[in-house]
C-alpha cells in the first residue's frame, strides 16, 4: 500500500481536479511506450497565432536540434535550432493547440551530442513555446503519461487536449509540478511563471529561467528523467520497454527501500562510503612488485560544494571531492605516514556551464601538501549526460587535455593526455550495502588514456573501469574500479588497483539517510619497548601514525566493525567509554593477531579518544609475540 504525505495528498489533489474538470482520467493514467493511433481530436481546438518561436535548453543551449511541432489533427511541422538554441517557424497550417518535441543536436556548452528528448507544448493565440527540462516535466504533470507517449497519442488524449485550451487548467499542474519539485529537490520554482511562456536565454549572463535549469541540473542530473515519478507521484503508471529503458529511466523507477532511515536534515549535502582496494606497485619497471591492502573513506558532495576560485588565471567555480587512505600495506612508501587525504578539485565557469579542468591535492597526516596534478585546456565532448544510454546504445567520448604533476620531470613542462570512455547500462541488479539492500541500476565505464611528454614520447598508458549501481536520491550505493598503469609498450607494468565503495550514509535534498555516524581520525603508536629494528620482531611503534575510522548506529547506540569473520554491531555508551576486549582476531599460517580498544565519545560527541592495541604472534622465522599500542585522536565527519 502507497502511503501518501499531506504534500503528495495536495498534489493528487490538485492534478485530480484538473483532469477531473475536463472528463480525463480512464486510459491516460496508463502509459505504454506504444504510439497509439492518431484519432480525431476529442475535444474542440482553436486557432493558432500563424507563427512560433522560442529557446531550447537544458541548462546549456542546444544548437542544431530538431524541433517538432505536432498539432491538434496530427499534422507535424519540424525546424531547427540555430547555434543559440532559439528557433521558429511558421504554424499557418496547423490548427492549435501544439505539442512540441525536441531532439538530437549538441550541447553547446560541452559539444557533446544531445541524447535527451525534450517536449513542450503551445495554447491558442500563443507565438512563443520554450522546451526544456521544465517544460518536459510540465506535459508529464498534465498529461499523466511520459511525454513521449503524450506526444504519441495526443490526437486522442482528452485530458492534454483539454488542459491545453484552458488556462485554469494549465495553471493548476503549474503549481503541482511547483510544489512537486520544492519537496523533493528543495528549489523554488515559481518565480519564472509559466516555463513554457517564460523569458529563457540559455546564451546570455544572468537569464533567471536558464539559472534555474542550471540549478535544477545541479540538484538532479537525471533531472529529465523526474516525469516517469511526477507521474507516479499524481497517481499515474508507467511502462517502460526493457529493450529500450535508459539508465535514467531505470534509476527514476525505482523507489528506496522501505527499511531504510529517513530524517530531516538541514546539513550540506554529501554521501560517505567506505573504500577496500588491494593493490601492486614497481614504478621502476623491473617487474618486482609489493602488493597489499589499502582503503580508507571517500566523501562527495554532490557537486553542491561550489565557491569561487582562481584556476590557471581565471576566476572559476571551485568543487571537490574528498579520499580518506587509512593505511597502505604494500610498503612502497616506507618513510609515508598515514592517514593521507586526497582532495579532488574541478572547476566550472562561474555561470557552472563551461569545465575549466582538474586538480588533485594529496595531503599528508599533519595536512601538509604533499603533491598535486592538474589537468587542463580540454578540448572534444565530455561524458556529461550518462542518463539516456541504453543496454544496446552506449556512450562514446573522446577527449584531449593537458596534464602538469608536481613529480613531471622536467618541471613545468605540461604533458599532453588524450583519451576515449564508453559507458554502458547493464541493467537492474539488487545489491546488500551498509545501508541495506537497494533495488539498482548499473553501468560501466571503460576509459584507456596514452600521455605523451612535450617530445611526444609515450610516458604513461593507462586503463580503468568504474562499475557503479545507481538509485535515485543518493547517486549511487557502490562502485568498483579497477586501474591499470603501463608503460609506452603497454608491456611493462606499473601500477594494479582495484576497489570497492559501500555507502554508508548521505544527505540530499533536505533528507538524512542511513543510520551511521561516521567517525575518522589517527592511530598514533604509543609502544616503545622493542628488539634491535632490524628484528622481525619489532614492536617498537613510538609516534608511527596510521588512519583508522569507526562507525556508530546512532538509533541503536551500536559500533558496526568486522570481527576478523563477520561484520557484527555491538552495544557501546554513545556519549561515555566502552571497552571492546579481543574485538578482532585474524589467524595465518605464520601467526595471528587480536585486537582491542577502548573508545570514548565525550558528553556532546564531538571528539573520540581512548586506546587501540594489536597483539600480534609470529611462528617463522623465529618465535616471538608483541603488542602495537596506539592512542585514538578521532572526530565526526559524517
């Protein structure tokens, strides 16, 4: 059973009267991916202005596109674009009112080929009709269909036909799909007025309709795909053809698991995942590598984290991106302390329309910079709208860019990057997360990238695929990447990874999800007793450091860890001290070894401290055992 807020209430409600007000209702609540046969119109039409004209867009212009203008009799006139976006074209001989769809061209702001479909609509005596993302979401809200199949069957759809000569009508799925989108994306819609009507100019500085779209793509990136929930939040049904589905249509379909929690929040939006990975690294190419465990946390912040900045002389639109390292088994760094923190910069125009490039800072555990790699002057079609690929019909980019490391030797000397993605959709898949079990939609992404010095000289090649499994609201609830560094032969190799992110929190749109605080902080060795250091039985861990975070179900006051065979959640006081005897223990054919801690979250949690220690027992190549205390420093960063 469906159990509605008083909001969704309100909304039912006002779409209720508007279809109801005009006889709809009947076949138009069930939507097929079926055109139904053109049929002569149910209702009386009037006559058009002669002529309309208008803007297209989706927070970026698109120029070069097909417009369709489709009439009441089923008679369809088409134009395109121009390079701005704006188009018009004479309706002379089509009898009002219209549906308008749009399709193809480029986005002007990245150059990639459009994959969206956009439709819209035009009342008697009217002589301009924008189509964009609000205006597709608008013909869902009245037509209760997806507006594919609205502009399918409009000829025999008495409910859009009947909307459409009525303004009374027109105003009152306004204001439903208004309030629709203030609940769940937490953006004010109503003061651009009618977006069909409204002023959109998706090229000049400072338009209040294209800010919006901006806005509304920001909060959203499968924003055009919110008309299959409009239309099941107005009590409509949606049927989509596997064959065709796009990874937006299946992410939109979807709802969140009933079990999972869900709280208001006025925090800035971000998800948290925790990350595993093994790794192999020789970067002298002798082929002798050192392989072992690293993870730690990765935090995003949707995208939503904007401030300006300056970037290769430019003022820019600042957002990153945050990776926690806890701790890198391989050894290959030996002096290396830890935790680490990566922070992943992109910058965007200040209208957030035009990518500027990239920068990626690595901090050591006392928040030092350590190193940093930029990549800029791209040039080619970035991946920007992954939403309406399809099983059969993936996305294929290409792109050039420069690329500046602090390591690049010689100094300075930009090296030159080019490579190609595609990105498919894999279909529906349920998978088990620290969340919970998410019904999901995944896709792939396979990137091979080749660097060349300023000779042209192959330095580096490079492959890696990103598997991810997407559900709306919260991005996506797991990803695994594997990555893979060569050398110009593509023989020697350099560098193997491959990990895995879990969610285990978010906040989006005014909403908290999950049940965890996520603590993260340092380990520092506390330990000074210890054999000559060459022994393999040192313990002498004085001020080593090394990340370590700890997560708290805050409803059930339980601490969720691996216990060396399981995941378990034991009871702890959250705020106060709790002691975990031998809470981990790990057996190998060398030894073992038990771990134990005591935690102590203060009176209004924000700090944790207390104590960690590793024993460890050691068979070969000679006896011995020891322990590693530590000292916990730790805060809440989720």
């Amino acid at each position: 059973m469906n159990t509605f807020s008083s909001q969704q209430k309100l909304l039912v409600v006002l779409l209720a009267s508007a279809l109801s007000a005009c006889g709809g209702g009947g076949s138009d609540s069930s939507v097929s991916t079926t055109p139904a046969t053109p049929a002569t119109p149910a209702v009386p039409v009037a006559v058009n202005a002669g002529s309309l004209k208008g803007s297209v867009a989706i927070g970026s212009a698109l120029a070069n596109a097909k417009v369709e203008v489709k009439d009441a009799k089923g008679v369809i006139v088409s134009t395109s674009t121009d390079a701005k976006g704006a188009y018009s074209l004479s309706t002379a001989a089509l009898t009002a009112p219209f549906i308008i769809r749009v399709t193809g061209g480029t986005v002007v702001t990245t150059g990639a080929a459009n994959t969206s479909e956009l439709y819209s609509s035009s009342v008697s005596g009217e002589t301009s009709a924008n189509v964009s993302t609000l205006t597709t979401l608008l013909i869902a809200q009245m037509s209760q269909q997806l507006p594919a199949d609205a502009f399918a069957k409009f000829t025999d759809s008495k409910a859009l036909l009947a909307a459409l000569n009525d303004k009374a009508k027109i105003d009152l799925a306004i204001t439903a799909l208004t309030q629709y989108i203030a609940k769940e994306l937490g953006i004010d819609i109503s003061k651009i007025g009618n977006p069909v009507t409204a002023s959109l100019d998706p090229i000049a500085s400072g338009n209040a309709y294209d800010a919006l779209l901006e806005k509304l793509k920001e909060a959203d990136p499968n924003i055009i795909n919110k008309a299959i929930a409009v239309v099941k939040a107005g009590g409509g049904t949606v049927t989509i053809n596997p064959a065709t589905e796009t990874l937006g249509q299946c992410i939109a379909s979807l709802s969140l698991p009933a079990d999972l929690k869900i709280v208001d929040s006025t925090e800035p939006a971000a998800a948290i995942y925790e990350w595993n990975g093994n790794k192999s690294v020789d970067w002298t190419g002798q082929q002798k590598f050192r392989e072992g465990w690293f993870g730690g946390l990765f935090k995003t912040y949707y995208g939503k984290n904007a401030s300006e900045a300056e970037f290769n002389g430019e003022k820019v639109l600042r957002r990153f991106d945050e990776t926690y390292l806890n701790d890198d088994l391989t050894g290959y760094a030996v002096k290396q302390t830890y935790p680490q923190k990566f922070i992943f910069n992109w910058y965007t125009s200040l209208d957030s329309k035009y990518r500027k490039g990239w920068q990626e800072d690595t901090f050591d555990k006392d928040n030092k910079l350590t190193e940093w790699h930029k990549k800029f002057e791209q040039t080619g079609a970035q991946t920007d709208h992954i939403y309406d690929i399809t099983a059969t019909a993936p996305l294929k980019t290409s792109v050039s860019r420069k690329s500046l490391g602090s390591w690049y030797s010689p100094a300075n000397v930009a090296r030159t990057e080019t490579f190609t993605e595609e990105v498919v959709f894999l279909g529906r898949e349920t998978v088990p997360t620290l969340m919970g079990k998410f019904e999901t939609c995944k896709s792939k992404n396979t990137t091979k990238l080749v660097q060349k010095d300023a000779t042209g000289k192959v330095t580096v090649k490079e492959t890696w695929t990103t598997s991810k499994w997407h559900v709306p609201k919260l991005g996506y609830v797991k990803n695994v990447t594997t990555d893979s560094e060569t050398d110009e032969s593509g023989k020697v190799v350099y560098y193997t990874d491959t990990r895995t992110y879990d969610i285990i929190a978010a906040r989006n749109h005014g909403k908290r999800y999950g049940a965890y605080d996520v603590w993260s902080g340092r380990l520092t060795g506390t330990g000074s007793s210890a054999t000559p250091a060459s022994s393999a039985c040192d313990y002498n861990n004085k001020d080593v450091t090394v990340g370590n975070h700890w997560l708290v179900d805050t409803a059930a006051k339980k601490l969720h860890y691996w216990n060396g065979t399981a995941v378990v959640d034991t009871a702890l006081n959250y705020p106060g001290t709790t002691e975990f005897k031998d809470f981990r223990s790990e057996t190998y054919a060398n030894g073992g070894n038990v771990w134990s801690q005591t935690l102590i979250f203060n009176a209004d949690k924000t700090a944790l401290t207390g104590s960690y220690t590793r024993k460890e027992t050691q068979k070969t190549p000679i006896s011995c055992s020891g322990t590693h205390p530590s000292s916990i420093n730790a805060s809440k960063i989720f």
